[in-house]
C-alpha cells in the first residue's frame, strides 16, 4: 500500500553531493520520520517531495504517478515549515483560506473551511489576529491547518515543533499523533531528535550525511541497528574499541587494549584490523567481583569510578583499564554499589553487536 | 548584549564635546540666519510681508508646481523601476545581474555633473526637447540607485520560507509577488518614494542642465534669484521650501518602517 | 526565480539608455570637434585633449584637487570627533544628536548656501558682530572669498562624513579600549594601535564619499566664490551652456572622471598594501 516512493533520488548542488541515491516508500496513513542531525539532508528530500527544488536525477511517485516533474501546486502534498511561515500581513483565518483562494473557490465556502480548519485546533476566537499577537503554539496551529485545509494527500512537516519550549512540544507531540491518528493522512515528519521520532512514528528513516541508512519501526532501529551511525546515534551505546581476533560463523573474538577478549556478533562488513563493539547499557549486568561469573558471557573486570542516580534508573561509570568507560543502566532498587568497588560486568555475546565505522 | 553596551562607552575628552558642539553651530547658523532674515521688517510692511510676496509671485507658484510634478512622476517611475531591480536581484540570477548591479553603483558613485551634461548632450543627439519630461527622466534615473539600496536593505532580512509557503499553497511565482512579497514591502516601498522625491524636489544642477525654457523647478528659481542679489523675499522662499521638506520628513520618521530603514542606511 | 529577469529588464534597460549610452557620448564628443558657430563637428581628435594641457586648466585642475582633498580631509577629521562625541552621549540624547545631523543633510544645498550668504552679506549678522568688535573689515570682500568656498564645501559635506562615522562608532567594541588601558596603554597607543586600525576603512570611505561629489561641485564655488574661486565644475558649466564649446567640456569631464579612477586605483592599492602588512 504504498503511496508515496522515492527512486534514486541523488540531488548535488554546485558539486556538493547533497542526496545520494535515495530510495525509500511510504504507506498511505502511515506517520513516517526522517530522523539525523542537521545538514544530513532530510529537509532537502522533504523539499524534493514538496516540489520547492528538483532533484538531480531520480523520480518521486504518488500512487504510482511521477510528481517529480510538477510544480508545487500540482502535488496532493502540503508543507508545514520550521519557523511556521505566517504571512505576517495577514490575519490567521486570512492565512488559512490563502491556499484555497488561489484555488478560486467560491468564497463563502472558503470561510467555511478556513473556520472549521481553525476551530479543529480550538482557535475559532484567534481568526481575526495577526500572527505576531499569536503564541508560538498558536501559530504552529495556524500553519497546521493552513496546510491541512487544502484536503493534502501527504502532509511534510519539517521539524515543526523545534522552536517550541519542552513543555509545549510535548503537547503538540501528543496533538499531532491523535490528529494523524484521527484523520488517517499520512505525515512525514524530519526531525533530530531521536526522542520525538520513536513516540511519534510508525517508521523512521535515518538519514546521514546524504544517505538513508535504515528505514524501520522504532524498536526495530532500537534493536537491531544496521549500521555504525545507527546504533551510534538512536538510542544510548557502551562502545568498546579493539582488534579482531579470530571469528566463528556470526560471532567474532575481539581482544581488547586491556589483554581481555569478548565476544561479539557481526552486524555490518567488517574489515580485518580493529572494529568497535556495541552494547546497550541496559543490557549489561553487573555483579560484585566475587560473584561467580555467568558462563557464555563476555566477562570483564573493572572499578566503579562514577555512580549517576537519574531517579528509576541510576548509570554506573566502570573504569575496565580501557580508554572508554563503561556505563551501565540498573533499576534504582537494585543498586547496591559503592564507588571504587571492584565489580564484574556481564553481557551476553548476541547483544554485543560489531560494526565497522566505515561500512554503510 | 546591547545593556552591556550601554556601560561600556568611555567617555571622550572635553574637546570632542566642543568640536561636536561647533560643529552643529556651524551646520546651523546659516539655516537660522535665513529663517530670521525672513521676517525683516521695512518700515509699513508686517513681519509675514515677504512670505506673502512669494505666495503671490505668480512665478514661484509655477515653478512650485513644476517641483510637484517632476517629484511625483519621478518617485513613481524610480520606485517601480527600483523596486523590480531590488527584488530581481535578491532574489534571481538573470543574464545582465552584475551589469545591473554595476550600473547601479555607477550611478550612485558618479559625480553629478558629469551625469548632468552626458544627459544634455544625450538628449540633444536625440532630438529630444527640453522640458519637464527631460528633467522627469533625469531624475528618474539617479534615483534608481536608492529605491535599489533602500529595498535591498529590507528584502535582506525577508524571511526566505514565507515565498516557499506560498509556492506549497500553490501561488504562482508572478501571485507569490503581488500577494506576498510587495505587500510585506509595503512600508518599504513608501520609504523610497519619500526618498526619491525630496531627493528630486533638492536637486539643482542636473535640473539645471536638462531643463527648457517655462519649465524651472524650485531650485533653480531660486538660483536664478539669487545670483541676482540675497532679500529677504528670498529668506521667505528659502524658509518655506526647507518647512516644507522639514514636514515631509517629520511625517515619514513617525512611521516606523522609514525610521528602520534610514538607520539601516547609516550602518 | 523565473520572474526575476522580467523585472529587472525596465531598469537594466534605463541604466543602458540613460547612463550608459550619454557616458559613451560624452566620451565620443571629447575627441569631436567644436564648429563655428558652436556645433558639433564629429571626427577623432585629441585636440581638445591637449588643450587641457595648459597652464590655465591644469592650474584648476591642481585647485579643484585641492580643495576636494582638503574639504575631504577637514570633513573626515571634524567628523570623526563629532561622531565620536555622538556615540559617546547618553543613549537619550543620541537619537536626537542623529536627527540634528541628519536635518541639514537633507536640506536643499541653495538654501544652506544662502544662509551662508546671509551671514556674511553686506549689514548681515557676521557684518554686524565685527563692527561691534571693532575688527577693521571690508564687507563687500566678506560676502564673496574663497575662504568662504571652504567654509561651504566643509559645512555641506560634513554630514555626508558624520554618518558613516556615527555608524561604523556604533558598531565599534569599546571593551577593546579598556582592555588596552587596563594593559597598561596610553591615550595616544590607544588611539594609533587599537582604534585608528578598526576604524580605518570607514575613515577612508567617508573620506571619500565627501571627495568624490567634491571634485565636481558647482554651486559653492559659483555662489559664494565670485570669479576669484573657478574650480572644475564651474569651468565645465561654463563650457557646456555658455561657450558652447561641448567637446572641451567633455573633454574635461572625461578629465574628471579620469581624476576619480586614479584616486580610486591608489586607494585600493593602500589597501592592498596594509592588507599585505597585517599578514
């Protein structure tokens, strides 16, 4: 059921490659994400799909039909921008009814669009203002319906919520889903915080420095990242750093700078040499150095040198005689440990996952 | 950041203060010496004698209403010649774009009255009479170069995403420009057209150069006078066109965008 | 922007037809020939060229340069101290200060010329405050001297130095100063080491934004000169709409322009140059 597909879409600006080779589809209803940090290239491919730049080479299709080759107003899709793009010399209802008074509807059923569009999002009594008298909130509402009212089949929303304080952006998060949700229209949503991605969406694409680098739902970026900069960027990682040391179908010895080996499983192509060791710090017990240590699991040995209490959860910082320390999550109630104390950590081999820096 | 400022400014030595203090004196002497000789009074006559002679020179009045006219034909043509340039050139690359630019700057940089007899000559290889049309085209012309600037300055912080918005609600590029851009330019554009016409309504010596014969403007009147010798009827005139401007200048420094607009010309 | 090239077209057009072209005109009529009886005989000639080789021109010439520079230079000097003295004001003042600046900068060169003329005519108020000091003078030689032409030149055109001052000093970080003062420097290495260096390119700016115009100027030297005070603008007048004799006049202003781009080509080789001695 997919509605929307990106084929080979590369998009280089002066040389500079800005898109490479894109391919990516998106269900009808579906909230989708374009997850990474800022110049990787998401608000580009969302400007490519809203027809405001051309792409270099590729085709983008709607329901089996290109787009890439209309301009903006030809497309079933509608934009909400960063900074919300209010004109500011008119009022908000003014704002709403724009899209559709270029579309020469008759005017009384312009207005009432433009109210019902207004009143969905409670601002009926705000239709006569202009946005500088509006709230930031306000005005992320004004733009929402604006582009809402014109009936899009796709809705692209380029980091909306980013200028909104923590608390306003968790409501809009909540209001976004339900409307979504409610309306059955199919979002794409860039953003860099990998937070508002997983509660918001069905899938996420994460994209770096040009490339799409997994397209899955949260948990299954959450666990079981196909690349380096995945792994690396959603969700928090205790990174272990050494050479490869022998291998045995998926799992790989690596021994580490402080002479202990551990196992690992291969996620990516590695290249003979060093690689760096992934684990999630939840997933990594650790017991009091004269517990008896669990057979088939990668064992080191080390010294608590920090303890963060970060209220249900408390980090522990072990100094395992390697350049990088080693967090580890535990419930709050379970913790028992001193700083200083000599501790074991545990973690088994299948959540060890290896990756090769430069392996895409 | 602009708090810290504040404090921060050491305070210059006395001598400066005098120098700043001079120097006003000097800029306005000369002003409150013409306002004053205005009001001379010969024997029989009223302090305003001389303001009246001026409001009934039959002369003056012509030449006041040739000023107005020129001003506003002039302010009309430079502001929509300037205003398309400035927004042609933030916002497209055209064939002939650092030509335009060039020229522009040509023309602010260019000494008036080189401008003034290459306009003369220009026109009489044309065969073109002289006349308030001439005058009207040449003034025109050297205010092209501030409607460019003035409305540069303001479309230099236009935000870039309200012309994407417009295009995604499906404006064209000609609708995006007549409902969004000039709209939002509006207090700009009056800004330009201020400044075009006081800066038509002052000048001299290209007036001087390419204008016929019934059709003086203010200034050259009163040039004409006063090579002739310096009265107080002259005062009058003089007091009256610098009310005049004083009053345009008044109004269009209520309106924010102007004030905005001239302190980004002082930076 | 497919638009852009529409709009830009009209005035694209009116700056080729009507600065462009009359510049390429006037050059054409420079190397032309003046007729008998005033018209324009089309050839190639330097004539008119060499003619402005002569002691008469060139001395005017020399003259013009001078008073452009020197009215340049006093702008910029008096203009960096009032502009100092404007950005150092308590911020209730400043606007006010600025206004009062900008007043006569806007106002009608004539009208600033007569007062001038005013205040030194025959029974006018300077007239008046030297016979009540007992200072011997002759009145008629107070309403028209050169000295006058100076005191024109210099009052016209200090706003046109002030502003750009005002606006580079407003931009200007003051904490540089203390830091210096509280390293231990004097006034006077304050000044030369940290100040001038910031403030030079806008120094040079207004200097010649005050310059150029100055080279050209006709109405100060004309109104208040009498016939002692012939600079360039005013010959060039007077070949133009009284002797008729285009081609000399074009001829001179060429010689103008001439003047301009070689003050120009040694500014940006000082530039250059200091940009050269910073590395």
């Amino acid at each position: 059921m997919a509605l929307l597909e990106i084929v080979d879409i590369d998009k280089a600006v002066e040389g500079q490659i800005i898109l490479n080779k894109i391919n990516l589809s998106v269900n009808e209803g579906e909230f989708f994400s374009l997850l990474g940090s800022s110049g990787c290239g998401k608000t580009t491919l969302l400007r490519l799909i809203a027809g405001l730049d051309k792409p270099s080479s590729g085709e983008i299709r709607l329901d089996n039909k290109r787009i890439d080759n209309l301009p903006p107003q030809h497309r079933p899709t509608k934009m909400v921008f960063q900074k919300y793009a209010l004109f500011p010399h008119m009022t908000a209802i003014d704002n709403v009814a724009f899209g559709l008074r270029l579309r020469k509807l008759p005017e009384a059923q312009v207005r009432e669009k433009s109210m019902n569009a207004l009143d969905m999002f409670g601002l009926k009594n705000f239709a006569g203002r202009k946005p500088e008298t509006l709230s930031g909130g306000q005005q992320q509402r004004v733009a929402v319906a604006r582009a809402l009212v014109n009936e899009p089949r796709v809705l692209l929303l380029d980091e909306p919520l980013s200028a909104l304080d923590q608390k306003m952006r968790e409501h809009m998060q909540t209001e976004l889903r339900a409307l979504q949700k409610r309306l059955g229209l199919t979002f794409i949503y860039v953003t860099h915080d990998q937070e508002e991605a997983m509660i918001l969406s069905d899938r996420i694409g994460v994209m770096n420095s040009g490339r799409l680098e997994q397209v899955a739902t949260p948990r299954d970026l959450y666990d079981d990242p196909k690349t380096f900069f995945v792994a690396s960027f959603v969700g928090q990682m205790t990174k272990l750093s050494g050479q490869l040391d022998g291998a045995q179908g998926e799992y790989f010895r690596v021994a580490l700078p402080n002479g202990e080996k551990i196992q690992a499983r291969k996620k990516s192509e590695l290249k003979a040499g060093g690689a760096i060791a992934f684990v999630r710090p939840e997933k990594i017990l650790v017991l009091p150095s004269s517990s008896p240590a669990p057979a088939d699991q990668n064992v080191l040995s080390g010294q608590i040198s920090q303890i963060h209490f970060r209220g249900d959860q408390t980090e522990l910082e072990i100094d395992c005689g390697l350049k990088q320390k080693v967090s580890a999550y535990m419930m709050s109630s379970d913790d028992n440990f001193k700083n200083g104390q000599n501790v074991k950590i545990c973690f088994c081999p299948t959540e060890t996952w290896l990756f090769d820096e430069g392996a895409t | 950041m602009k708090k810290k400022d504040e404090r921060r400014r050491p305070r210059p030595p006395n001598f400066v203060r005098f120098v700043l203090v001079g120097i006003l004196l000097a800029l306005y002497i000369p002003l409150i010496c013409v306002v004053v000789g205005a009001f001379r009074q010969t024997e029989g006559m009223g302090a305003f004698n001389w303001f009246k002679e001026v409001l009934q020179d039959e002369t003056l009045l012509e030449a006041l209403w040739n000023s107005i006219v020129v001003g506003f034909c002039a302010s009309l043509g430079a502001t929509v010649l300037g205003a398309g340039a400035a927004i042609a050139i933030h916002r497209g690359r055209f064939w002939g774009r650092p030509l335009l630019e060039i020229l522009s700057y040509v023309s602010l940089v260019l000494p008036e009255i080189v401008f003034a007899l290459a306009l003369l000559s220009w026109f009489f290889v044309l065969n073109v009479s002289l006349g308030l049309s001439t005058v009207i085209m040449a003034h025109i012309t050297f205010s092209i170069s501030y409607v460019i600037l003035t409305i540069g300055s303001r479309l230099a912080s236009f935000d870039p995403s309200l012309d994407d918005a417009a295009r995604d609600l499906g404006a064209s590029e000609w609708q995006v420009l007549w409902k969004i851009t000039i709209p939002i330019l509006g207090p700009s554009l009056l800004a330009s057209f201020l400044l075009s016409f006081l800066l038509s309504f002052d000048d001299f010596l290209i007036t001087f150069f390419v204008n016929g014969v019934g059709s003086d403007t203010l200034p050259v009147k009163l040039y004409a006078f006063m090579k002739i010798g310096i009265t107080p009827k002259l005062n009058a005139l003089a007091t009256m066109m610098w009310a005049l401007t004083a009053v345009l200048l008044f109004v269009s420094f209520r309106s924010p965008a102007f004030k905005g607009t001239l302190k980004g010309d002082v930076e | 922007m497919k638009l852009a090239r529409w709009l830009a077209l009209p005035s694209l057009g009116w700056f080729l037809f009507f600065i462009l072209a009359p510049m390429m005109l006037i050059f054409a009529i420079s190397l032309a020939h003046r007729g008998v009886y005033g018209q324009i005989e089309w050839g190639f000639s330097l004539g008119n060229y060499t003619s402005l080789i002569s002691p008469v021109i060139l001395k005017i010439f020399f003259k013009t340069i001078c008073f452009a520079g020197g009215t340049a230079l006093a702008c910029v000097s008096l203009g960096v101290l009032a502009a100092w003295g404007m950005a150092a004001a308590p911020k209730v003042y400043r606007d006010l200060l600025l206004a009062l600046i900008v007043v006569p900068f806007l106002t009608n060169g004539l009208i600033r010329i007569l007062g001038l003329k005013t205040f030194v005519s025959v029974d006018g108020p300077l007239d008046m405050i030297l016979s009540w000091l007992h200072i011997p003078h002759d009145p008629f030689s107070l309403s028209t001297n050169i000295y006058l032409v100076g005191v024109g030149m210099v009052t016209s055109y200090l706003p046109f130095a002030v502003l750009p001052l005002y606006g580079a000093f407003e931009k200007f970080d003051f904490s540089l100063v203390e830091a210096a003062q509280d390293l231990g420097a004097r006034n006077r290495t304050v000044l030369f080491r940290i100040v001038l260096p910031v403030l030079w390119k806008p120094l040079v700016g207004a200097a010649f934004l005050v310059f150029i115009p100055c080279l050209g100027e006709y109405l100060i030297p004309d109104l208040l000169g009498g016939a002692k005070a012939l600079l360039l603008g005013n010959l060039i007048t007077e070949k133009f709409l009284k002797a008729r004799d285009w081609p000399v006049g074009s001829a001179l202003a060429i010689g103008l322009i001439f003047c301009l781009l070689v003050s120009w080509v040694i500014l940006s080789y000082l530039e250059r140059k200091r940009h050269e001695e910073e590395r």
